[in-house]
C-alpha cells in the first residue's frame, strides 16, 4: 500500500519512523508492505531521525493531487485548509487517515459521506486520547451494547496540571507553567486549558457510541483556569479527586453532554490516571463498565493509532463509514448530579438558604469556608442556589458506579 | 445469520439476553438480524428471563449438524468433547465463537487451521478477561507495535480474594468462603485460587501478543493459597498492592511468561483494579503503555463480548484466523526482577547470607520479621538464596513504568 504523508510535525515524523522501525512486523501481519511515497509539508521539521530516501516531497495539494498513492495520512492540523484538502482526496479516491480533532468534529458527517460515495476509507482513531484505541472500541468491540454514558479524561495537558495541583499542592499559574517547560503545554494553551480540544473528543466519541449528529458548538465548556488548589485539597480530604471530565449520557432519546471539571471518588478507575495520561471509562447495557488507558498524546504514541488504522484499511480495504441518520437532541435535563459547593456566605446564611430551598446535603467539616456536597440536584435546582447564595466554588461530583 | 447457542448455563443465557434485548441495536449496525435458531443443551438453566419460541432444542450434537445455521456460540466449557464438537462444527462449515479457554488454550493452533481450510471464523474474545476486548485490541488496534510485554489481572476471584486480604485484613480462607457466599468462587475452587485459569488466559493473550505458538503446561504458575496477610501488609506499608499477574515478555527471540503473586508499585495502573474486575496493560514500541479494564466475568458481560465477535462476523465474514508459525522458547533468563523477601532468620545471619552472595537490598523497617526488598535478581542469584537462607515468603516485585 502506498501512503502519503500530510505534514511533518512531531506526528507525521513518528507514522513515518513507526512504519519504518515496525516495516518487517508490519509485513508478517498484512502480508504487503506499507510504503511511505509522498510526504506534503512546507519544512521538514523533527525529522533527523526519518529516513527520507526514496519519498517523493511535494509542496503544494495541487501537485499531490496528480500523484499515485493509496492513502493518505494528515496531521496538517488547521481547519479550513485541511476540509478542503480531505474532500479533494477523498474524491480522488484515496483512504484518509486523520489526527484532525478540529476540523473532524465540524465536518466529519459530510465528509464521511464523500468518502462513502467514493467506497474509500476515513479513519480517525488518533482524533480521541492518542494512543488509547477508543474510537475501534466503540465502534467494534462494545457493539453488542447500548451504550449509555461516557467519561473521559481526554486532554493531557489538563490532567497533567491537575494532577501537580492535587500532588504537590501548586497552584494553576504555577502548574502550566511546569506543564510549558515539559512540552506537555503550548504557547497559547487556550484549546487546552480552556476545554475546546476535550470538547471536540468528547463530541466525536459520543457521536460513534450513541450514533447521533453532535453539533460540537453546542456542547457546554468550561476550562480549568479557574480551579483553586483550596477545593482540590477539600475534596481531597473527604475523597474527590478533581479531573477535567468530558461526559456524555444517552438514555435513547436525549442527549448530555458536557466537558467541566468534576470530582470523581478516590476509587474510582479514573481517579488514577495521571499526569498527561488519557482513559476514557464506558458504560454499556451488556459490559455494565469498561475503561480504556494511554497516552494522549506523543508522536510514537499518536502514531500507533494512525499506524493500526493504515494496517487496517491495507487488510480489510473499504467499509462503509457509519453515518449517523438522526442528530442528537442535547438536553440537561433526564441527569441529577450531586455538586461540590463552596459559599462566600457565612454558615448560617448558606444553610438558611438551603432549607428555604429544601435542598438536602452533607457538610465537609474542617477549617475552611462552608462547604456541602448536595443530594442530586436537578438543574433548576442548580440555578436557584446560584441565584440566592454567593457561592465561590462549585462542582459537579459523578456519580458512584457499582 | 442465524445462530446456534451451545450451552445453556450462565453465559449462554446471557447471550440470548443480549441479542433479544438489543436486537433493533444490532441491526441498525449490522443491517441483518442475529436470530437465535437453535439452542444445544441437556437441560435449560438461568433461563428464566429469557424468550425460547421460535427456537430449536437440540439435545445431541449428531442432530445439530444436520441442522442448518451460520454460527455456533460454544459456552459448554470442558475440553475433549468441546474439542470434538469444535472439529465437526468447522468442518462443517460454520463460524465458531467461543468463551472456552480451557480447550482453546490446548487446542487454538489446529483448530484455527480447520478453521482456515473451512473458510470460517474462530473467535474467542471472551475468553480472556471476559468483557475486556483484550483479545481484539491486541489482534487489531495495538497492531502497528512490536509488543514487549502484557501483564494481566485475569481471574476474578483471585482478585476478589487478594482485595479482601488487603482491603480488610481477611486471611485467604476467610475471603474465599466470602468470594464463594458473592458467588464469585466456585465449588471447587481450585482452577481459580491455584491460577490454572489465568495461566490459559495468558497463554492465548501471549500468542497473539508476540505471534508464537505456546504450550500451556510449560508456563508456570503459582496460585495464591499460600499468600499471608501479613506480607500483604508488610508490601502496603511500602508503596505495594499484591496481585494475582500473568506476565509475559518477549524480546523478539525468548519469552518469559509465567502466573504468580506479585507486588506492584501503588501507583501501577492495575493496582487501582479492584474484586472481581480485570484488566490487561501492555506495553509496545510505539504507544508505550496502554491497559483495557472491565469486568472478568458475569453473564451479561461475557455475552458482550461474545455477542461482538458474532456482529464482527456477520459484517466482515471470513478473516483468515492469524497462526504463528513458530513455536515460542521459554525462557527465565532474559529478564531480572526485584524481589520481595521476609526472612525467617535473625536479621544478622540474613545480612551475612545477603552479603555472601553478593546481593544488594533496602530494608522495610518495621515491627515484623527481617524483610527486604532486593536489586533485581538473575534467576540464579534468586535460587542461591533461596538454598542458604531460611526464607518465609518471597514475591515478585515489577519493575517501575515511566
């Protein structure tokens, strides 16, 4: 099979040199090897560890498009460049591979349907947690089951500074920075921090495990600036660990979705992933739960999922893509979930309010503010406390699996 | 497709659960109904729940292949006559999906070759860690790494077990008569807590791992019978979580696999799986470390696996069955692994001994008998201690992940 290469960051470099360390391996499985033709990209960046002999390098689409090759990886990254680049391949009647998270979770439907229409492959597995297989997953191994929720913690960067500020107490200005220095942040760590790339992941998974149209601007964010190492340490105290969550429920009709930091119990599978790790934990009605583990991110790391998609679309060619017929009706509305409350007010104020508001709770006794943590509230529940007290901190808590 | 359930316990009425409940699911998917037409079985258990009209009780497996039908589920359990029926349903032409790990372990090479020559799928997914999809990660979504190492928590009532042990300071036998009360021990506890279950486990994981044929009695196992509390809490006190592991290794020339009790850092991944949960971490060349987590057993649970497997068929038909062509060396040279060592002699002759062989170790202080924990050991260095010294309990412990 031979394989463009779309960009040549630190991802493009590590398909390449997985293809070529892993060559004989790859062979022994598929039965044919698979040969780097092309590689598309203005600079060669982080390649001085590729060998290059032999690989035709193109510098404009236009070029590439008149060349002769089977499949096509892109990790351009970008967005409205590179829907444009993936329908003009796929109408060339080329398999895509994609890392492309952006630009897929806008676009995926419709290109999907090119590809379909051209009986070639759009494959995307590196899109969600890296290295974590997540997308076959849903796709083929839990298909027996209706699947009703996923959690994910989706975004290294995120998990990388929220595991500094509960293990060494530091607080987010300092942990971003330490994430900047280990290359786990970038520059502008706004996609990141903020929660947009969890976003994107979360829509793309939720879309294959409920198979629903998601519009991914339609999905609530919310980032982790804001997260004070006090309500970390508090929760930690009465057994909450703080992770940046992207979560999904489906009951068969609506849909929640959401990406927010959330107290997960200590015991919980996904409590204990850490620093730039990813895992995505999923409930089926057969399997009950699940969890699948690995590396966000990383450019051998990334480059096994786009690796195992090239081997599988060289073994099995075209399969359909599934396209979802109907659009998910996003709702926060069929879900209560207990939440973390700080208050600014004092005690007496706080529980006042509470009971004028007949909300039932527990308190976290030690030498902080008042802090509860509520029975299940439904959203307008959720709303009237925020209307009628100053709260400082408050956040969603899971609820217990089995 | 129409399919055949052979076996009518636990796991086979679970898989007629499953395909019932999720029927409309199914087809959405797979564009065809899975029709449950015949039922192979003595004598009709757990079936309460379950809606039999409309299906054919066969009662000989003479009868059953006259009949007409795709697949057959095998959840019989027990090895020469599932082997025989195994032969005369691929024979026949029929894709098998199995849950038999005792049979398989034994058997999978020359049944896969029938199954080749047939032109029909053998599957086995829930063979392995039940409803973990270890089986297809490891075939297809891990596929572009060499693999160098799967560790496992496989059996869960070891893992029940050893979690009371260390959670509650039971001792074996209590835990064991709680794990038989849950129903998560059998009568005969034997296959379980003497890690025959999880030496076939691992055996079929290591197989497709590192694509080598492997003798299931030439991998030695250890059960957990003799684990004493006190070396579980002695382990705690110093960052340590006893598990039940299969281990296995390969260097691209000899393998190392073997079941036994083994610490693992606190911090490990598989240390935060719980009663009667598995997982499987695995580590390959390209995505570093990566783990698959779920439940180990159950009805509905195994059915979702089982139920995969047969919606993988009934999409994609024949896949040739993957056959390692060379048989595996077995070996315990080429790794070194620290241990975990109490003493029954006085501190200073254990010192003497230690200093004699040359071995170096930090000691865990506290109020119990001499115990250390040594530098990783040749399995020489580790039998000449064992001949000089009086030694009252030794555990593998593993080495570190990044």
């Amino acid at each position: 099979m031979k394989v463009a290469i779309l960009g040549l960051g630190t991802v493009g470099s590590g398909v390449l040199k997985v293809i070529q360390e892993n060559q004989t391996h790859i062979q022994e499985q598929i039965g044919e090897p698979i040969e780097v033709t092309h590689v598309f990209g203005e600079t060669l960046l982080n390649l001085h560890n590729c060998d290059l002999s032999g690989i035709k390098q193109i510098k404009t689409i236009d070029e590439l498009l008149e060349e002769d090759f089977d499949l096509a990886v892109e990790v351009l990254g970008g967005i409205e460049f590179t829907y444009d680049v993936h329908k003009k391949l796929l109408n060339k009647g080329v398999h895509v591979v994609s890392a492309n998270k952006d630009m897929l979770a806008l676009h995926i439907d419709e290109l999907a349907e090119i590809a379909n229409q051209n009986k070639v492959q759009l494959a995307y597995e590196a899109t969600s947690a890296g290295g974590v297989p997540i997308v076959h997953n849903l796709q083929y191994t839990l298909r027996a089951n209706k699947i009703s929720r996923v959690l994910g913690i989706l975004n290294g960067t995120t998990n990388y500074i929220l595991t500094k500020m509960t293990q060494e107490g530091m607080d987010f200005n300092q942990a971003l920075e330490e994430a900047s220095e280990k290359g786990y942040a970038e520059a502008d760590p706004t996609n990141d921090v903020d929660g947009f790339d969890a976003q994107r992941k979360i829509t793309l998974l939720s879309r294959l495990a409920f198979n629903r149209k998601i519009s991914v601007e339609k999905v609530p964010v919310q980032g982790i600036r804001e997260v004070a190492v006090e309500d970390i340490e508090i929760g930690l105290e009465h057994g909450y660990v703080m992770k940046l969550l992207g979560l999904s429920e489906f009951d068969g009709k609506e849909l929640e979705i959401s990406v927010e930091p959330t107290f997960l119990p200590q015991m919980h599978q996904l409590a204990a992933v850490h620093d730039a790790m990813n895992a995505v934990f999923v409930n089926g009605n057969a399997v009950e739960e699940t969890m699948f583990y690995g590396p966000g991110a990383g450019s051998l790391e990334t480059a096994s999922a786009i690796v195992s998609d090239v081997m599988e679309i060289a073994e099995f060619g075209f399969v359909p893509n599934r396209i979802p017929k109907e659009a998910a009706t996003i709702t926060d509305e069929f879900t209560r979930h207990p939440y973390y409350v700080r208050f600014n007010e004092e005690k007496e104020n706080a529980q006042k309010i509470l009971a004028d508001l007949k909300l039932e709770y527990d308190v976290f006794e030690g030498n902080h503010a008042f802090t509860i943590q509520t029975n299940p509230l439904a959203p307008k529940e959720k709303e009237a406390l925020l209307e009628k007290a100053d709260v400082a901190a408050i956040y969603r808590i899971t609820r217990e699996d089995k």
